[in-house]
C-alpha cells in the first residue's frame, strides 16, 4: 500500500522545485501541489504534470485522488 510520504516524494521528483501536501488513508489521497511548472498551463495540463509524476501508480495503486494545483507565491 502507498502511503502519503510516497505520494508526496513521487511528485516533488517528478516536479523539480514543487512542494507538496499529501494526506490520505492508504485508499483515499488529498494533494495540493504548488509549482511554478504550472505557469501559463491550465488546470487540466497541471493536473496532468502531477499524473505524470505519479505514472503507473495512479493506475495500480491510487484509487482515489483529490487534486489541488497552485503557483507558488511570491510577496
């Protein structure tokens, strides 16, 4: 079973520079991914990144996976 950390690690090294929240019970995942790789792209070729990121595992080991993208900000 894939655990949040997993999760979490998965897209932070598929997404250089991205930051990552992942919470979850094993079956159920909640991501917010925050990248300035998603400058410009809209919300489905974001969510498409971190599926990327994710590859096989989103079809063979994550069921179920609320996905939140975000530019990073800079104040």
């Amino acid at each position: 079973m894939i655990t949040p950390q997993e999760i979490k690690d998965l897209i932070e090294a598929g997404l250089p520079g991205a930051q990552a929240r992942v919470s979850g019970d094993g079956h159920h995942f909640e991501a917010v991914v925050r990248s300035a790789a998603f400058a410009g792209k809209s919300r489905i070729q974001q969510h498409q990144l971190v599926y990327a990121a994710l590859g096989d595992r989103m079809r063979e080991q994550i069921h179920a996976l609320s996905l939140k993208t975000e530019l990073p900000s800079y104040t």
